[in-house]
C-alpha cells in the first residue's frame, strides 16, 4: 500500500499537482493550545476526540474541488480510509489591509 502511494504521489508530482505534503505523527504526540483566562493552555492530545485521525497533509494544485477530487478519487490510499478535500482559502485581501493598518501604526 505504501509503494502504491508513493508512486501515486510521483505521478502527482510529474503531472504538475503535487505542492507538498507531510505525514503526521500520531494524535498522542499532538499538543493543543487554547487561550483561556488571559493566556495560552497547552493540553495534550489531539483537538479533538474522533475515531478517524489525520494521517497527513497533502497539498495539490489543482484547477477546482471537482478536479482535486478527481486527482485524489485515484490515490490508492482512499482503500485505507477518508480522505477530506478543502479548499485553502485565499487570504490575499486580508493580508493586505492588514499590512495596511500596521503601516500606519507608528
């Protein structure tokens, strides 16, 4: 199952869709931060109790939703479990009038 990922992931890569990614360590490892009272609190585990876990990250590129999940309708990981497609969201214009506003704090 792994080589069949990993080729799939080099497909991926030729054909232009593959912008990174990275397997994650398991939910123990994980820590949370929250800001409560003031100030951060750092608990362990994972966000969020779940019977699926992430298992990592895999950054396409891709013309929309429908093709990405065309692209990931072929990655021989989707026999192991889910796999969750989102879109990442364009923060272009609220970075921007952000570095605005701070520009004009002096």
């Amino acid at each position: 199952m792994v080589d069949e990922c990993c080729a799939y992931d080099d497909v991926l890569r030729k054909n232009g869709h593959f912008a990174g990614g990275e397997a994650l360590q398991s939910p123990q490892d994980a820590k949370t931060l929250r800001w409560k009272n003031g100030k951060v609190l750092v608990t362990d585990g994972p966000y969020a109790e779940t019977k699926e876990q992430l298992g990592g990250i895999l950054v396409l590129e891709a013309r929309d939703l429908n093709h990405a999940i065309e692209l990931m309708s072929n990655h021989p990981g989707v026999k192991a479990g889910p796999f969750e497609i989102r879109p990442a969201a364009d923060l272009t214009e609220m970075i921007r009038e952000s570095e605005q506003r701070r520009s004009q704090v002096t």
